[in-house]
C-alpha cells in the first residue's frame, strides 16, 4: 500500500477511529524510541567493555597475524 493509498484511507477515518489511531501510533513510536535508546545504550556498554580489554600496550595485529 503506497503513502497515497495510506491517507485516502485514514481521510475516511471517523474523529473517534481516528483519535484510537492516533493514540495507538504516538505510543508505538515512544516504544521505537525507548527500543532506539536502548539500543543505543548497549552499543556504547558493548565499545566500553571491548576498550576495557585492551590496554596501551596491547600490539598492533595486522591481517596477516589474523589470518595465521
């Protein structure tokens, strides 16, 4: 269904279908945000916990130690 198709069919939405609707969109995209967040936070905890296993003195591999 394109964008077009979308709002034709939401103009024919009754005031009170449409409230119902748009109730249910506003807390399904505060629940996208809280998710977006969350991701967020776990991919910062994830780089800190990696950072933390590699001190200054750690050598620097190049492709060939990995690929042996």
């Amino acid at each position: 269904m394109s964008a077009v198709e979308i709002e034709k069919e939401i103009e024919k939405l009754e005031p009170d279908e449409l409230r119902k609707l748009s109730a249910w969109f506003a807390d399904f995209a505060a629940k996208q945000a809280e998710a977006s967040a969350e991701d967020a936070e776990w991919h910062a905890f994830a780089l800190a916990k990696f950072a933390s296993l590699y001190d200054d003195e750690e050598p620097e591999y190049s492709l060939q130690d990995i690929k042996r």
